[in-house]
C-alpha cells in the first residue's frame, strides 16, 4: 500500500438512486416508501424553466413534511451557469431543515466549481446553525468533467460520490447516439471472414472507457463511483447489462429514472448468496494458508493469495453492510 491513506466518504448504500421531478410532488410519497436507498429530488433537468421556483417550494416542503424513513435524501441544484442554482443553495438548506444528506452538483466542469459551492453550503450551513454536514455527490456529465475528474473528486471534503451522467455526456461529447445509456450498434468490431466467409459482429460498450475513469478517481479519492441513467425504462435485461458492466467496473449503484428499475438496481448491486459464500471460503482457506506459513493456496483448482483476502473482504464488507441496512 501507499503511504498516502485515503479517507473514504461516509458509509452510505448507494446501489439504487431514485430520481423525482421536484415539479411532480404526488410522486414524493411513493418514493419514500420505495426500496431506494438514495432519493435525488430534482430542481434541475427534469424541472422546466417556468416551474422551477414552485419545483423548489415542493423540495423545502417535502424536506420538511415527508417521512423520508432511513433514506438517504439529496437535491439536485441547477448547475452553476445558471442564476437558478444560489438560490436552490440558500433556500433549501435555510428553509428545508435538517433532514437534508446530500446536494447533487450537476455538470460540474473542474475543482473550482465544487470549491464555490462548497463556500456557499458552508455559509449557509452555518448561518441556520445545521448540525449535520451536507455531503456532495458530482454528476461528472461533462467533457470538461471528465478532464478533471480527479481534482474534482478530491476538491470538497464534502464529497461523496461521484455519478455518470451518460446523457448530458454524450451531449457534450458530441457522441453519435440519441439514447440515455446502453449499447449502440455502430459501437461494434466486425471479426474476419471464417473459412465460410462468415463474419461475426460484436457489440461493445461505448461508455467502458468513461465509467472506469470515473470510478479510479472515484476510489483513488474514497468516494462512490455510480453509474447514471439508463433511458429505456421498458427494457429490463438492457438495464440489468448495463449496470452489471459498472457494477463490473467497480460502480456501486445505478440511478433508477423509473420506479421498476429500483429493483433491479438493488439486485445488482447487493453480492448474491454464492459470491458471499465463494468470499468466505476464500478468507477460510487464506487463514488455514497463513497459519501454515504460505501466502498462496489453491482453492477449486485456482490461485488465491493475500490479494484474494482484499478482494474477498470487499463482498463481504458489502453483504454486511446490506444486511445492517434491513
Ligand atoms: C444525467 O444527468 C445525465 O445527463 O445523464
Ligand atoms: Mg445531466
């Protein structure tokens, strides 16, 4: 290990997040009695121009009324090019209580950005004497984003997490695609001709590259690497495929644009009984090795060694920290 220890975030279940127009208040009930272990009310894409001073209102209001349970609760602020953004600052965390987690930054381009309203937050955290410290989680949605993903993620002690916004990425990226996540045929790699002159097509995932680099600035800063959205919310199986690739990579939730899909996130992202029981045995037979002086042993025909234990821990740290969540 370095000598650098990196601090992590707050421990928090992130493995589905829910997102609620701040402009659609029937819908705030029924999403705090959802499985969700994150609920984002939006003041920001999801929320049109002319609503969003009574989108803010619903968001101070159900701040303040809703029985939120053991959820995690954040809002996503407008970004900061617009003249929306110090005002959902100010008057959600002066108005809205203290039941507030997290505020989303959306778009956010380079550390500076995270510093303003890092500045802001605090001056109001202390100005209505907030006891609880606001955390952020950052939309990294941008090229620019993306760039500077690292001093990002390291920029607030504040932060948390750090999520892929595939849509607003794909934007600013100019990708050539129109769809929210998921594969694109034109992403694929056309295999030589077989004796036959057959030739296979194999899709790949246009977004690997940008979701792993999300997730090493993510974990290299102690914060949670999310995947985003995933548009399509009448496709279950192509839901399922993209968040088992994040999931893959390291990610440790999916954002849920529908409520059907907070489900399939919380399958994905909790280890399956197998995988649990597999770790355990891992660290069984690790034990047993350590006692007998080695520091690699075979189990089930394979090689584990002290890396194994690292990697076995994780699954397990995840299972309990599920099971203390029930
Ligand atoms: C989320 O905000 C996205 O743009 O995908
Ligand atoms: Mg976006």
């Amino acid at each position: 290990m370095s000598f650098k220890i990196i601090e992590q975030a707050p421990a928090r279940l992130n493995r589905s997040e829910l997102a609620v127009p701040g402009s659609q208040p029937q819908l705030f009930e029924k999403a705090a009695k959802s499985a969700a272990d994150v609920v984002f009310l939006d003041l920001e894409d999801a929320v049109a121009p002319d609503d969003k001073p009574q989108a803010r209102k619903n968001v101070i209001q159900a701040l303040r009324d809703v029985d939120w349970g053991s959820k995690t609760i954040s809002v996503r602020i407008n970004g900061l090019d617009t003249h929306y953004m110090y005002r959902d600052v100010v008057d959600v965390i002066e108005q809205g209580g203290e039941r507030l987690d997290l505020i989303m930054i959306p778009k956010v381009g380079t550390a500076a950005d995270v510093y303003a309203v890092d500045m802001l937050v605090t001056q109001c955290e202390a100005a209505v004497g907030r006891k609880k410290r606001i955390g952020f989680e950052m939309i990294i949605e941008t090229a620019l984003g993306m760039q500077n993903v690292h001093e990002i993620a390291g920029a607030s002690k504040r932060n948390e997490s750090l999520h892929f916004g595939v849509a607003d990425y794909a934007a600013s990226t100019k990708a050539r695609t129109t769809n929210i996540g998921g594969a694109n045929p034109s992403y694929a790699i056309l295999t030589d001709k077989d004796d036959a002159g057959h030739r296979d097509t194999h899709w790949g995932d246009m977004w690997h590259y940008a979701i792993a680099r999300m997730v090493v600035a993510a974990r290299a800063n102690g914060l949670r690497p999310i995947d985003g959205p995933f548009g399509d919310f009448s496709d279950p199986d192509g839901y399922r495929a993209g968040g088992n690739r994040a999931g893959v990579l390291g990610c440790e939730g999916k954002w849920a644009i529908h409520p059907s899909q907070v489900a399939l996130a919380n399958e994905i992202f909790s280890p399956s009984e197998a995988e649990v029981t597999k770790a355990k045995r891992i660290l069984e037979a690790m034990v047993q090795a350590q006692k007998e002086g080695r520091g690699a042993v075979a189990l089930d025909g394979r090689l584990i060694d002290l890396a194994s234990i690292r990697q076995a821990e994780v699954l397990v740290a995840k299972a309990q920290q599920i099971a203390g969540a029930r």
